[in-house]
C-alpha cells in the first residue's frame, strides 16, 4: 500500500461547515427518538447482540473489509472462505447460535461459500430426511463434516421444474439409483456453494421406475472426495464463473455420468421407492413446502426493508453532507445549499425512506400472520385427532387463510424486492458524483442484491401466481362463495358499492387511502375476470394485466400493513407524540407518493378524482416532504446499521466523508502503488514492474 | 487455466431445438432487409471500415476478452493501458485517423487510461489555446509526448463550477500564477486519466489578480516528471479508487501547495492576464463552448441508441433461444414456449427495441440541425463582416436557433441517457438468471455506461435548464414575441386552441400522436409558468415540476424525430415496403408505450381520453407487439454489432448459447483452478496453495 502524504497534505481540512458541524445540526433540529424507535424495529436484545458479535468481529483482522473492493475474482473468494471458516471457529469459541452466526454474516456483508450448506442443504435434509437419514447425512453436516449444496436449477431450466432434465433412474438389479445428465443443458447452474465448496448435493432429479417418469425428487450425492477434494468419477463439476455481484459465492454448474447411488440417498420423509416392490410410494403432504415458501418470501419482504435502509441510511446522511449551489430563491453570496434541501433530492429518497419501513412493518405482518395460523392449524390438527371440538372447520379456515398468504407473499415479494433494488440505485444516484466510487458501499451491495429479484420465483413470473389466486377469489365472491379472508372481503366491498361509485377522501382520511389502494385492486381484478372468462382472451395476452393486478394488490397490502402499524396500540404506546406523529407522516407520504405514481389507474377504476391527484401531486406531497425533512437523519439514525456494517465513506455517522473518502483512495488503494510508463511506443507498462511483483 | 473436460462432458449437446436452429427459424420468418437497414443506420462505408479494423484487433493477443472479469483492478488497469499503446501503435502501423481510433476503442469496449487525454484534453488545448501555446502544448500532446487530463471537478464541487476552490494567484513580482489547493475539498477529484497516467493536466482554477476573483480559467500544469513519472514537488496526486463500473480508467485526486507555473501556461484564446499592464483581458466569445456542449450531449443522444442497442440485441437474441414452461393455454405435452413469446417478456423488450431506433434517429436529427446551424452562422457572420446581405438578421435567427438546441439537448441528454442505462438493466433482467453472468455481456457494459447519466450534467440537474428555458419561452409567447423556433410554436398552438380543447385522434393518425406529446408539454408549460409567475412560488418547491417539464419534452422531441425519420424521403425511397411499415410499427410503439406510461399528464391536460388510454393500452399496444414481434431477431441485427464486440455467450448471433457458456465456465475461469480444503477447522483455504501460488 502507498506511503501516507506529505505533511502540506495531512495538515488540509475540507472547507467549511464540516460534515460532523452539518450532521449534529440535523440531529439537533429533531426530536425524534432514536432509541426507542430502533427498539421498536428490531428489539433491545437483538440490537445488543449485535453490537457484542460487532466488537468480535471487528478485532478479527480477516474481515478487515478495505481490501474487499481491489481483490481479483479468484482471491476475493479464498478470502471469503477463510471468513466462513473463521466465522465457525467463533461461534464455537464463543457458543453463538445460528442465528448469531446469521448476524455475524449480515454484519460482515458478503455471500460466503458455506451460504448454500447453512442454508437450504441443512433445511432440505432435515425437512426431507427420515431419522435414518438425519444420523447419516443432517448431524454430519451440521458439524460441517459433510459440506453441501442444494442442486435443482439447470443450465437450461430455470424456474420450470417440471422441465429439469437430470435422471434418477431406479435399477431393481442392485438397488441403486443412476443419476445422469442426459446432455449439455441438465447440467445443474447457479448452485450456491457447488463451484469449489460442496462434497456433497442434494439434486432435484426426474424419478424413473420401469420406465416411467414420477417427477422432480430429492437425492443426496457425494460428488467429491472427503480427502482430497477432487470430483469423483463420472462427475464434473465447478465454478460457472464471474457475475454482476455475489463473486465470493462459488455458484457451480454439475453434471453426471450414470453415477450410482445407494437407496437410502433419496431423501424419503414424503416419497420413496419401496426397495421389495420396486414400487413408488406417494407423497405424505406436499403442501407442507407450501408453507416454507411462504415463510422465505415473507422474509424476503422483511429484508427488503433492511436492504434498502442501508442504501437510504447512506444517502440521506451524505445528502446533508454535501453542499451545491445556492438557492436560487436566496439571496446573493448565500451559502451553497444542502443537498437534502433540494425538492428534487427529497421526492428521491424521502418515499424511500418511508418505503423501508413500510417494508418492514410488510414484513412483520406478514410473519406474524403466519406464524399465528401455523399455530392454530397445529391445534386443529391435535384436535381433529383426538376427535373433539372444531378441528376440521379450523384446518379449513387456516388452510384458506396458507392459500391466501401463499398468494399474496408472491406479489409482495416480487414488489418488495423491486422496490429494494431499484431503491439502492436510485440511491445511488442521488449521491451524484461520488455515489459511483465504491467507496460509497451502495454499488457492491446493489450488485449483490440483484439476484433476490430473480430467486424464489422471478418477479415476473410470480405475477402470474397472484393473479390466478384474485381471478379464483373474484369467481368464487361472484358465486357467494368467498372465504373468510382479507381478499374475499376486498371484493365483496367492491361488488357492494360498484354502482354508487367510490368517494374516497384521500387527503382527509387515512382510512380512506387504505379503501382506494383496495377498489383499484377490485376493480382490476374484475376487469381482468371479464376479458379472461366472458372475452376468453387468451392467458398469454392477459400476462401484462395479470402484473398489474399483481402489483395493485401487494401495494395495497404494504399500504394496509403500514397503516396497521402506525395505528396499532403496541405502536402508539411505545412512542411519544411527535415520533408518532412522523411515523404517520411517512404512512401518508408512502402511500400518496405511490397513487401518484400509479395515478392513471385509480383514474380509471373511478378510485379518485383527478383534482384529488392534482392535490396529491401539487400540495399534499410536498407538503409531506416538509414535514419529514428535518427528521431525516433520525429516522435512519433509528435504524441502527453499524458504521462498520454500512462500510461507506458517504453514510458515515460522523458525517466526516470527505477525510474518509481521501484516506481511502490515497492510503488504501494499492493502484497507487504502479508507476506507469505512459508513453504508447515504450512497450512496458510499468516502470517499477519489478517491486509490484515481488509484492505479490 | 483449467484442464479441458473428459470425453463423456464434450460429447454432450443441449436439449433439441438447438439455439442455431431458432434463430435460423426467426430470421425466416421475418422479410426485413438487414443490410439495406444497417446502411441507413450506420452507412455502407462505416460498416466497411468496422469491419477492417475489427479484424486487425482480433489477431492482437493483448486485446482477447476472455481475461476482462476475472482480474482485480490493479491488473486490469495495466492491462488497460498496454491496449490503449497498443491501439496507438496499430494507428501508426495502420495509418488510421482519429474516427479510426474510436471505432477501435468502441470494439475494445472498455475505458482506456488515455480515454481523457485524447478526448478532452486535446480539445481544451485546441479550442481555447493561442498558436503559440499550440506549439508549445497541443502538438507535443497530439504525439503522446505529453499525457494529459482534464481538471475541473473537486472533492467538494461537481456540477457548480463557480464554486470551484482551486486557486490560481497572479504574481508581478516574477509573472506566475501560483496554483494553490487551500482545502481537502479543492482537491481535483473524479478527473479521468490522472490517477496514474497524465504528466499535464489542464487545470480549472479561479483566477486571482491583485487580489480580485475572476472566475474559473483553465490552466495547464506539469504535474509529473517526464522521465521518471514520479509527481513534481508540492504536487500531490493518485487514482481514487475502485469504482461501480469504469475500472480501467485511473480518475484521479490532485493537490497543489503554492505551486508555481509560467504565464504561458493560461490558456489565453479566450481571456488572459496582460504582463505588461497586470490586467485581466475580457473574455472573447464565451457563447462558442455553449456550442461544444451541445454538439456533446447530441452525441450522447445518439450514442445512448447504440448503448442501448447492445442489450436489447443481447436479450432479444437469447429470449428467442430460451425456452420456459409451456403456454398455459396450449395443449398438454407442448414444447417449451420462446420466453420472447411471452406478452410480459415482450412489453419490458420490444419497446426498449423501438426505443433504440427512437433515440439514434434523434441523435441524428439533432446534430444535423446543429451542423446546419454552424454553417448558417458562419455564412452569416462572413456576410455580416463584408457588410453585405442579412448578415445581423441570420445571426441572430441562428443564436435562437442554438439557444433552443443547447435546451433541448440538455432535456435530451437526460432523457436518451436515463433511457439507455436503465434500459441497459431491464435487458439484463429480462434474460433472468443468466443475464446475472458476466459472460452475459451485459452487466459490465451497464455498469461502465452509469456515469453518462451524471457527468456532462446531472440528468436531474440538467432539467432545471430546460425547464427556464420553456418559462422563458413561454412569457415571450405570451408578450407576443415568441421566436421562430418549435418551442415557441407548439406553445402558440396549444394557445391557440387551448379554449376549443383537442382532440387528437392518437389511434388513427400518427401526426396526431406528435401533436398530443406537444400539446401536453405546453400545458404542463403554463400551469408550471402560472405557479411561478403568478403564484409566486419558490424555484426549489417547482423542481419537481421542472423535471416532469423537461421529461414531457425531450419526449415529444424523440416521439417528433422518430415521426420526421420514418416519414422522411430518404428512408422512404431506401427501403423496401415491409420494412418501412414495420418501421412504423415501431414509432408507434414507442410513441404509444411511452403515451400510456406517463398517462396521467395527457388525462389532466385532456390531449386523450380515458377511454383513448384505455384502447392503448388493451388494445394497440398488444397489436403492436404481435407486429413487431417476429421481426425482432432482423431488427436487432440490422444494428450490425459484431459478435466480438458484444463479448456475449447469451447474444451470440448464432444462437449457440448454453455451449459457450459452458465452455467459458469451464475452460476460461481460473476460480476452477482452486481446490478448497473446505473443513472450517483446517485453517488452509486451498489444498493446492503452492501450485497456485506458483503460477502467478
């Protein structure tokens, strides 16, 4: 690394008011409470986890982070795995839990190699093994005996599982299963963990008995080594190169050369072949994984949230921070202005802000929702067995309102994650110039979010789920029949005041907002009925309404959740009056800012009228970015995210940026280091080639 | 690099259809005259040259793709400037011009070190240097024997030149100027080519004499020792750091303590400090660099088409060849579908294919006009010197005329450029997970392409331009003074007919849909002109304002010059009948796509109806889809970027996809020569350290 500057250089301060000067002004300008409010979102005993796994973390020098940004590919992901395993060996010493070593992870802040074994390799054997199994493959590779992957998509079938093409053929002869990839594009691609990492998979494979085909099913597959690491024979396997982000994340691509594998490695807790028959025995319960998919997405939903605070959290601050221009309303030789003061920064990154906790609260709703009917249908399921009292109806109710969180966690997720990444960039954005410079720690984590967009269900495709469901709900309200669900009741409301029409009075009544967010759905999704059962367009031709559709519903329940929370007694109690009161200020700038957005249908399906909109846009709005804009710096103060976590020369707490960003690029970028020979017809690039070698 | 696979892995093939033969079948299908159209674009003698210099490049080891993502930024910057010498001595060898260069760093694909030195640099030096200083700098820089950059943006100041605080002191006593940083934030910063590269700098500083501020005035400065590269004395300076994108540029940091430079060294064409007298001599002609400036953003309009054009031939060629699910409403056992058959694949892709064409042939649409105008003026300004004919009256038409276009361009620049950056990543998500791979061909190219919507005027910044200028235009219109320019006419006629309202008839007359773009950006002109001028409200509460007026009519710009292009003799009398109609399809797509996007504003200044929005969007948007559709791989293709250029395993214009894929996974990732020890309680990260370690 280069020798520090010269003294004239080390005695330079940024003009004034320095950051620090601007940041404290910010935070005294607010009464907003950061710590009760920090305790409302993520809990004292969380907050002070963190902040113990914080200070081990930080004392330990491989996850100094100044080198993450100058690393090539192949040396980034040596140095994650060294983090992975140094993560293990801490939580040992230090008896951390899972979910401590979860927290040690979003703290350090980059897929590690091990992600995928932690993660659905664990869960997919312990939710799919038989307790044999769970002795010979689950405990082994709790203890990281066993290090594995979970191998489904392929290299030419992504979300289609139905389409994979690896076999898993069943040989009465011997018992075995012979797993093939029967040609280029059933390779397995994109599995986490698999490049360099795993010995072992667990691979989705089509299911062959006597010739016919039982679907996708679960194997268990050693395919290196314990020893020596090399891919056994008739496997080939590896890295599928670098991506846009997640470089520390060995993806892998897998393929098989009529690989035997002995009985026991299909993983049989909801299927298996019956080794004295030869016989496939039929699932248990599939809908069981219904329900873990709901559970990710609504976590999704949640960490969206957190993954757009970062971004908000560095902005907003580094907005207070820089200056340019003057107003041009000021008067002559004024200061040059706040970023943050703009209008047009604000109407950026003030309904991004509100936006994190509107995802937030999302999240927390959802996961509450679940959890809470998980637990009633485990009682109307202990019920129905003993033979008393309402089991059956209760399992029916709880399995109406799976189908109904099933759906609607598949639109939120898709809007969530949309918002999130595209959030971080316009966050980006908004710190201009310098946004760019990795130093600003928005890009690398914008390039590793990126592909929660595509994961768990394309954001796209998801679309179509969520409409199938409104389409199914709006035939069975119109046949009187619509369950008792928050749906259902959005349609029924509708159907009633179809004909008198919506006068909904957005600017007076929080309410009100909520009603018109759920008539544009209603009222789309009849629309939508109407060209799919009486118009018989075809389901091709709908794909593009049925993304509306599913949009319209998720922002209306982000909307709904977000104003729950704000009004919810639990709320209420825990924050003084004006916390409250700018809590409620970000529920409304949320909500208007996005049926502003989405104006041209609440026209349509009459929801509003188009002075409300021009009320909305003109006064309201604005008006809302006043209210909010003192409080900025608090309400991402409140989140919580450790400077070290943020590792951002912009979003620093001090708001000491510009000595940040300088030391960094003069004293921790080993660019600095090549001395060039520039002139084109000499043919060395270097002129001091051989010390930067001999560093190496 | 790693070992090829074993025979089993070679003879394998993906999954039948193979992508050669459904982009054979999608050239079938379609009639478009690819090379007719590549003509038009681009020219048959620009096509020849690309084609002669790209061969040159691909027998050139040092410019092979395959090592660009896997390097660190230390190696990939070295590796940046041996092809920027390299390409300089191919122009030598090969008698190239600068256009040449350019064509050839445009297939490079990549920033070069020298990338400001040939650029701005010399322009600098050329526009605003006396002979003498020609001589003494321009010429020697011409030939590489001084490196240069160009130094205006600080730590602290980006887009607010006056605010600059680099100093550049007069002194009698022994006629200098003393260049002086007297803060951390007047650190030069962001300069490209200056990190590692540059000996000379041309250095914005503001000018004092005798103690008074003239403003800003470029001067060049020695920074580095011709010989030994290492900085001057009292020269601090380095690169700043990694960056989201444009990692093989060295912007750099510069600081100067009280260092002195010759009076020579101020570039004095337009204004100099007089030695004799110590006085500042006025500035010439300042209004010369407006014209620079919007012959710049004209080229960036043009080029965004181009930028853009890359990721919508990468993602329309691989959603031809992926194939996803079957159709819903297809019977059971269909083949997989196209994912481009798909409506919701279609909507995100077919309009930025549309928007391609819309932004070049408005980049062409406004330099022409430009170039027009240069040559008008400087015709007139003859006539006006020999004091004959119109000369004052044509200079003044002409200085009109350049006001409008340095305003449009600026609206433009945001526009075109937002369009393609964003547009850039629509592209690469619409190729799902893959298009998350480097090999994608995407990713990097956005990444790179990011600052064009910062520099050369924030695209947010930008719109405060265009907006004055339209409030200004519109009150001209008003006093009845209105100039013979476009604004100022579709501001009459919305004026004129704003009583008897419109009724544009968008779905059947394309000149109707021009007029509707106009007549909603003159209305949003005076309700934004009545706020400010009758309402008084403050410039910051209407930035918002100002912004949606600059994006109504740099849209209506592109809607008119795609309109004016399609419809133009020229094209016309070029193409043969199918093509020119599909043409059209396109120009209403995007003029309708964009319509029904920014709905909202044509309802409230009722240009359409809802009912009209209605049938866009039900209705002839789909149709135009179903159009355009199986034309799309033809009129990606007519933009003749070769394969190698492209650098894309999901682009490729054969169509065999998942087989280079496969084999840069594979063969060209040097991550898959590491072998893990992956136990985390062995502190190795590899088993192979030695042998790996030994290759470097």
């Amino acid at each position: 690394m280069p020798n520090p500057p010269p003294a004239w250089v080390q005695a330079l301060k940024p003009a004034s008011p320095q950051g620090t000067e601007l940041l404290t002004q910010e935070r005294a300008q607010s009464n907003i409470d950061v710590d009760t409010l920090g305790d409302l979102l993520h809990t004292k005993e969380a907050l002070k986890k963190q902040d113990e796994i914080l200070s081990v973390l930080k004392s330990e020098k491989v996850f100094d982070k100044s080198r993450n940004h100058v690393l090539g590919r192949t040396e980034k992901i040596q140095l994650a795995l060294a983090r992975g395993k140094r993560l293990q060996q801490l939580k040992k010493a230090h008896n951390w839990s899972d979910e401590d070593v979860h927290v040690a992870n979003d703290l350090v802040s980059e897929p590690t190699p091990y992600g995928l074994h932690a993660s659905m390799f664990l869960v997919t054997l312990r939710e799919q093994g038989t307790p044999e199994q769970h002795k010979l493959f689950y405990e082994r590779a709790r203890n990281y005996e066993i290090i594995g992957c979970y191998a489904q998509t392929e290299l030419g079938h992504g979300s289609n599982v139905r389409g994979l093409e690896t076999t898993a053929t069943w040989d009465p002869s011997d018992q075995t299963f012979i797993i093939h990839s029967p040609t280029l594009t059933a390779s397995k691609w994109w599995i986490g963990s698999l490049g360099r990492t795993a010995n072992h998979a667990v691979v989705m494979a089509q299911l062959y008995i006597g010739g016919k085909n039982y679907g996708p099913h679960p194997f268990v597959v050693q395919i290196r080594d314990m020893e020596t690491h090399q891919p056994l024979e008739n496997v080939y396997v590896g890295d599928i190169g670098p991506k846009f982000g997640y470089n520390t994340m060995d993806n892998g691509f897998l393929l098989f050369n009529k690989l035997k594998i002995p009985h026991v490695n299909m993983l049989a807790r909801f299927a298996q072949v019956d080794k004295a028959t030869n016989k496939y025995i039929r699932p248990a319960s599939p809908s069981l994984m219904y329900g873990t998919m709901t559970w990710v997405r609504s976590n999704i939903v949640l960490q969206a949230g957190g993954v757009l605070a970062r971004g908000v959290t560095i902005a907003v601050r580094y907005c207070a921070v820089r200056r340019q221009f003057q107003d041009r309303d000021a008067k002559a030789n004024a200061e040059e202005n706040q970023v943050l003061n703009y209008k047009m920064v604000q109407i950026r990154l003030l309904p991004l802000l509100a936006a994190m906790y509107a995802l937030h609260f999302t999240g927390r709703g959802m996961m509450r929702l679940y959890e809470e009917n998980q637990e009633r249908m485990k009682a109307a399921a202990q019920a129905d067995q003993e033979k008393r009292g309402a089991g059956p109806e209760q399992l029916r109710a709880g399995s109406d309102l799976l189908a109904d969180l099933h759906a609607t966690s598949c639109g939120l997720k898709a809007l969530a994650s949309t918002t999130a990444g595209e959030g971080l960039e316009v966050c980006r954005r908004a710190c201009g110039g310098h946004g760019y410079s990795n130093y600003s720690g928005i890009g690398p984590w914008y390039a590793d979010y990126l592909p929660t967009l595509t994961w768990e269900g394309d954001n796209y495709m998801l679309t179509q789920q969520v409409a199938r469901y409104l389409l199914k709900s709006a035939r069975a309200v119109l046949a009187g029949k619509g369950t008792a669900n928050d749906t259902s009741r959005i349609l029924q409301a509708y159907l009633a005041r179809r004909d008198k029409g919506a006068s909904f009075d957005i600017l007076g009544n929080d309410a009100d907002i909520v009603a018109a967010f759920a008539w544009r759905t209603a009222h789309l999704t009849f629309e939508t009925l109407k060209y799919r059962d009486v118009e018989k367009r075809s389901w091709n031709s709908l794909l593009i309404n049925f993304w509306r559709l599913s949009t319209a519903l998720s922002q209306y329940l982000v909307v709904k959740n977000f104003y729950e929370a704000v009004n919810s007694p639990e709320i209420r109690s825990s924050l003084d009056k004006d916390t409250a009161s700018t809590l409620r200020s970000l529920f409304r700038l949320h909500a208007l800012h996005t049926l502003d957005r989405e104006a041209s249908e609440f026209f349509s399906s009459a929801a509003v009228t188009v002075r409300q909109i021009g009320l909305t846009q003109t006064s309201e709005v604005p008006k809302l970015l006043d209210e909010i804009r003192p409080h900025a710096v608090r309400l991402v103060d409140s989140w919580k995210i450790p400077d070290w976590q943020l590792d951002s020369a912009l979003g620093r707490s001090d708001g000491d940026v510009y000595p940040d960003l300088f030391k960094r690029a003069s004293m921790q970028n080993p660019v600095n280091d090549l001395v060039f020979d520039p002139y084109p017809w000499n043919e060395n690039v270097l002129k001091n080639a051989g010390e930067i070698k001999s560093k190496l």
